[in-house]
C-alpha cells in the first residue's frame, strides 16, 4: 500500500501514517453499481459557499484514490478509520444514537463509555458529492498520533446516506473554520490555540512503493 504521512510542524515532526483503501469505483464495481452511479452523477457540479459568494466549479475525478488514518476520541480513547479531508473543516463520526445502515457498518462511538465527553444541543448537516449526513456536535478528547486536543468539538452523526459501504468510520475536515458546517473550530487550529503545535501547519507526501 501507498503510505500518506500528516505532518504537524511545532519542536517536532509528528507522523501519522494513512494507509490507501478500496475505492468507491472498485467497490461499486464488484456491486455491479458502478454505471448506474456515474449516470446519476454525470452532471453533478460541486457548489462551494465563501464569503457570501455562489462558485460552482466542475470537478474532475483523477485517479479515484482514498487515503485513511486513525484517531482516537474520548477517555479510555474510542479507536475509529477516518479520511483526512482538506475539502471539509468538520470532523465526525457515527454515533449511538444513528440507526442508518451506513452506521451499522461502521465504528460508532459509544458516548456514555467517555468520562470526558460533553453535549451540546446543537444539530449541523453536511452533503459530500457521495453522501450526506446530520448529527450533533459534542466535546471531547481527540488524538492524531501524538498531538492530543482537549474538549475538542466534533460531529456525531444521527443519520447517514451513501456511506454504507465506504471503507471508514468518518470524516477529519483539515480546511478553514469559515467554511464548517457545524461551526466547530478545527482540530489543527484548536491544537494551535491549545499550544500543542507552534503553527496551524501540515502537509502530505507519499512514500516509495508499488501502484496497484
């Protein structure tokens, strides 16, 4: 497999290594769903809100790759697969409470096991080009790798669609707080304003191996 590493700059480098998954083509695919899935998205435009202004861009998919890494939330820490998104700025995962099928498929974090997990009222939704979701946001404790942020806000998810058989829990949103749905501050700028790194900063890179 191909290895992603996340980097935080503060003293140090932190790794955390991604592994590359199925792709939603491939899994398709093997389901026999793959034509019927391109024709009903074949015009479908991606619709991005900045600043009160409307872009609509069209996308092009290169390459049909996904990349995941683990984290853990809560205390004793809750071990879930999620993809590290730099389109997005919310982190999520499924909940107790989410009776959908993509949940049941899937790792769901067991609220009442964490003894620093905090509730709000609040309710946030998200639509992804594959999928979409709605939940609510809690506080708890999030680590990547080393880097560890306290009372970190993050979405639950009540209800999921299209996620069923997509090969991770959630999602890590690692793009600017202006543009969360939920209106949580992101994990990285949250590690920033905790000092646990020096700069908001990360980066990517692929290490040597073999293309399937």
């Amino acid at each position: 497999l191909v290895v992603l590493g996340l980097v935080a700059f503060s003293e140090c480098i932190v790794k955390i290594p991604l592994r590359r998954v199925k792709t939603m083509r491939k899994i398709l695919s093997e389901k026999n769903m793959l034509n019927n899935f391109l024709k009903e998205r074949a015009y479908r435009l991606s619709q991005i809100s900045f600043r009160g202004s409307n872009l609509t861009h069209p996308l092009r998919n290169i390459r049909d790759l996904v990349y995941v890494g683990r984290i853990t939330i809560g205390t004793p820490p809750q071990e879930f697969q999620v993809v590290f998104d730099t389109g997005s700025s919310d982190l999520w995962v499924p909940s107790d409470f989410c009776t959908s099928p993509a949940c049941s498929t899937h790792v769901r974090f067991r609220h009442l096991q964490s003894s620093t997990f905090r509730p709000t009222n609040k309710t946030f939704r998200i639509t992804y080009g594959s999928g979409r979701m709605k939940g609510v946001v809690a506080h708890d404790t999030v680590r990547i790798g080393d880097l560890v942020s306290t009372d970190q806000p993050f979405g639950l998810s009540t209800a999921e669609y299209g996620f069923k058989d997509m090969p991770f829990d959630g999602v890590l949103g690692l793009n600017y707080p202006n543009i969360s749905s939920s209106g949580a501050i992101p994990i990285f700028d949250k590690l920033k304003n905790q000092g646990a790194i020096s700069e908001p900063v990360f980066a990517f890179y692929f290490s040597k191996d073999k293309r399937e």
